[in-house]
C-alpha cells in the first residue's frame, strides 16, 4: 500500500485541485470512503481483460450477443 | 376481517366484486396510516383530497379503487419527488411519471409517498431528510434501503402494495429486511419515465413491494400494462454458488436459505446445481461505481460548494468523494460488465435460477448498521451490496422472499433468473411459499397486529 501520508493526502489534495471545498466531518467521510473503497478499487484495476471483446452499447434487457 | 387486512389481489377482487366499498376503503387506509405510521415514518406525506380525486376518475382496472403508496423518488403530477434529501443535484418537478401512470391506468389510488434512504445511497434506510424509516417488525432496526418507506409501510400494513426503484438492491434489500416479496425486474421491462435518471442510469429500474409473490406479481403487471402470466414451474435447475455471497453469512440466515433452496428443489421437482461464478466481488465494486459515476454530469466543483446544509454530512462527503473516482474504474467497471453478463450467459444454459441470501444478516440496529459475518463485522452497506449488485450490473431480474426469521426478524432469499424470465422467478416465489406452507409470507410484523393496534 501506499505510504500513509501519502494516502492521507489523496482526499485534500485531489479536492484542492478540483476546487471542491470541504469541511473536516465532510473530509472524515471521504477518507473513510477511501479507505473502504480503494483497496478493492485497486483490485478491480488489476483485474485481467485484455482478452475481452466489450461489448458494444449493450441492451441491458437481453442477454449479449455471443462475441 | 377488514378491507385492510386483505393481500392486494384480495383487494382488488373485492372492489370489483362489489364486496368491498373503495371509497371506505380509502378512508380506512388513510386512518390506519394516521395511526400506525406515526412509530415507523414510512409514509412521508399524504393527500387525501389527491387520492379521492383519484379514486373518483379511477378506470376499471386491475387494481381498481386499491390503495399503494409510492416511493419519494417518483414524481406526481401534485408533487416533485425529493430523493429522501433535503436537495436532490438534478432537475426535480411534479409530472406523470411511469409508474404513477401505471398506477393510475389500473385504477390504483395513490395514498401517500413513502419515504427512502437520503438520495437512494444506502442499504439501510437510517438516513433521510424526513428522519428514518423504521422496522415494523422491531422499530430500533433499520428497514432497509433505499426504498425504506415502502417496504415499512407494506410491513406494516398500511398498504398491501408499494412502488420502489432499485438501482443497487434498492428493493430488494428492504424486502428482506422486513420480510417481503420484492422485485427487481429485467431493466427496462417496467416503467422509468419521469426519473430524474431515467436517461442516463444503466442501473435502476422501478418495482413492486409486496406481502407475497401473486401481489407482486399482479402489481408489476400493473405498472408494465402487460401481464406476467403465472406458470407451473417443474424441474427448475436451482444454481447456487460458493463464494462470499453464500457463505461470509450469518448463521441463521445461511441455514435458512439453505432449507428454503432444498423446499424449493423439493417442490418443484428440480435439481441443485453448484455453479461458478467468479469475480463477484468485482461484479459488486463494478455495480457501485457505475452507479454512483452515471449521476455525476450534473455536478461541478462550483455546484458541490454549495451543497444544502440540510444533506447529511456523509451524503455531502460520498458525493464530493464520487469526483476523486478514478475513470479508469469507471471504464472497468463497464469491462466487468460484459465479463459478468456473458458468465451469466454460460451459467443459465446449465440452471434457472440463482440462488443465495439477499442480504447476509437480518436488520441491523439504526443507530450503528453494522453487521457481524463470518469474516467480521462490516458496514451492512458493505455487506449487502454483494450479493445485490450483480442483477443492477448485468440487467437480470431478480427477487427477495421471505424464508425464515431470526431474533424476530426476517430473512430473504434471492432468486435471479435470465433476462426476461421475470414471471419465472415469481412462479418460483410461489413455489417456495406453498413448500413453507405460506408461513413466511403470512407472518405479520408486530405492528401489522390487528388485535395490537386495533382493540
């Protein structure tokens, strides 16, 4: 994992440079969204699909098309 | 026995029998909703001059002259929805939505809006401008979210039929939680017009809340203008799946879904079949995440600095953090998507159905919605999104029944089925009651009493 004070920083620092004010219980819930969220997110990201054909604007009310 | 206490067909049956009055009716439900109500602030607001207005132009419909409530996520013509928040972040006017159109074409009168989860985020229902929601069947617990107030106000039997949505197991959570047949249907099969996301979510679709399955049944049918025929299901192929969504579960309610796949196999016929089904816990981040970033064309870091004071402080910090998302997930999620939906493709060429817990441990308190597993005690928001996102993710339909209790309160089983095959899933619900004898689907929460509440 990241250095934690790197980590800890991600919130702030990614709303400062947006322009997104926030107060301390507001910061509270993000980081503790971050922490909740961002472990798994990572892993989503690690995921393998390379061999994947996406699907192309899918009909979410039928089953897809073979590829 | 009163009007009131009749199941939803009942209802209908006896109005167009002429055996039940919907004018007196109408006045009685408004009168238990004053009643009742009050411990469980399901129902957010009532009209009584707007539903005797509707009964008196109500066609002769399926659901002629019979009361429903519909969630405060839906507009009316008299009324904007307002997303459970004290600010919804997108356009929001009184209109004929979808589902009020359904309603009113089957002769429905809409009695009152029921309340849900602040803006739809949350599993729970502990969080809403109008205050929370509460548990007919203990009123400490959570009912379940978002659509809180509609499964509350069914439980508790102020109504016997209520219109939620469930972009993330928004029905079905609360259906389980408070002992209901909820159903999530293939998207896009029952109406959307008039939601303030109806052109840009892939994940929310409107549904029915009910006591049992032939309710549901006949008020998606209602609200889809097309019957879902009933059928005799035989040989349903039962998957089940051993993974986190049926094993990182209470004990209770793992034993009581395991006994209700077995009823159900037993009634019906059919077979179990263990299947595999990776990546769901992907599949549930990829649900969330979709979810979350498909609503985000309507805020700006200007509009997010000046969010209403009134929003929960943790609804003003999920919001903020939904623009740190990187769009790299966003993009993978969509990935996962066509992963999951051709796995499912596979999985239902060798069963029918898809069975596990709907959510992994009953209600939890609504001061801390907590939740102790197997692995440990986690958030129930994080909990129950496993087993709920993957028919939001994928667009199949999917139900929670009633199949037991524990301390009092009750547990759900959900059913998934291929796209389409909605009334499969219903024909299955029913299978499942008469196997427990209809014992689940006739258990009344404390405050649904008639001898407690009416003496």
């Amino acid at each position: 994992m990241d250095d934690p004070s790197q980590a800890d920083d991600f919130v702030p620092a990614g709303l400062a440079s947006l322009g997104i004010e926030a107060d301390e219980i507001e910061l509270a819930v993000m980081n503790a969204a971050k922490g909740m969220f961002w472990p798994p997110i990572v892993e989503l990201l690690s995921l393998d699909t390379s061999g994947l054909e996406p699907e192309r604007c899918p009909d979410l009310s039928q089953a897809p098309e073979r590829p | 026995m009163s009007a009131l206490d009749l199941t939803l067909r009942d209802q209908a049956a006896a109005i167009a029998a002429g055996d039940a009055d919907p004018a007196q009716l109408l006045e009685e439900t408004l009168a238990r909703i004053e009643q009742r109500n009050p411990a469980i602030n399901a129902v957010v607001e009532t009209f009584p001059e707007r539903s005797r207005e509707m009964l008196a132009a109500a066609p002769s419909g399926p659901l002629h002259g019979v009361p429903v409530v519909i969630k405060d996520e839906w507009p009316l013509p008299w009324r904007a929805q307002r997303f459970g928040a004290a600010e919804m972040l997108a356009p929001s006017a009184p209109g004929e939505s979808g589902p009020y159109r359904g309603l009113r074409d089957a002769g429905a009168v809409i009695v009152g809006v029921a309340n849900m989860h602040e803006l739809g985020a949350g599993s729970t229902g502990n969080l809403s401008v109008y205050g929370p929601a509460r548990n007919p069947w203990n009123t400490e617990r959570c009912p379940g979210g978002s659509s809180s107030g509609p499964a509350a106000a069914v439980a508790a039997r102020l109504v016997v039929g209520a219109v939620g949505a469930d972009g993330v197991g928004s029905i079905r959570f609360p259906a389980a939680y408070c002992g209901l047949t909820g159903l999530k249907p293939t998207f896009g099969r029952l109406p959307m017009a008039g939601h303030h996301m109806a052109a840009v979510s892939s994940t929310i679709v409107s549904g029915p809340l009910c006591a049992d399955a032939a309710d549901a049944r006949l008020l998606a049918s209602s609200l889809a203008g097309e019957p879902f025929e009933a059928g005799e299901p035989r040989g349903i192929r039962i998957g089940i799946v051993r993974d986190t969504v049926s094993e990182d579960v209470a004990p209770a309610v793992r034993e009581a879904c395991e006994q209700a796949i077995e009823a159900l196999r037993a009634e019906t016929g059919g077979e179990v079949v263990e299947i595999e089904l990776a990546d769901l816990e992907a599949a549930a981040l990829a649900t969330v995440i979709i979810a979350n970033t498909e609503s985000l064309g309507n805020l700006s870091p200007e509009r997010l600095n000046r969010l209403d004071p009134g929003l929960s402080p943790i609804a003003r910090g999920l919001i903020k953090f939904r623009l740190l998302l990187p769009a790299a997930a966003s993009v993978k999620s969509h990935l996962v998507r066509t992963l999951m939906r051709r796995r499912l493709v596979n999985a239902f060429e060798d069963v029918d159905l898809i069975a596990w817990p709907t959510v992994p441990a009953v209600a939890p308190p609504l001061e801390a919605p907590l939740v102790e597993l197997p692995s440990g005690v986690l958030t129930a928001d994080q909990a129950n999104v496993r087993g709920a996102g993957l028919a939001n993710l994928t667009g199949i339909p999917s139900v929670s029944v009633p199949v037991g209790l524990s301390d009092g309160l009750p547990i759900g089983l959900q059913l998934q089925a291929a796209w389409g095959r909605d009334e499969l899933l219903l024909d299955a619900a029913e299978a499942l009651e008469r196997a427990n004898g209809r014992r689940w689907v006739e258990a009344l929460s404390p405050l649904a009493q008639p001898e407690t509440t009416e003496a």
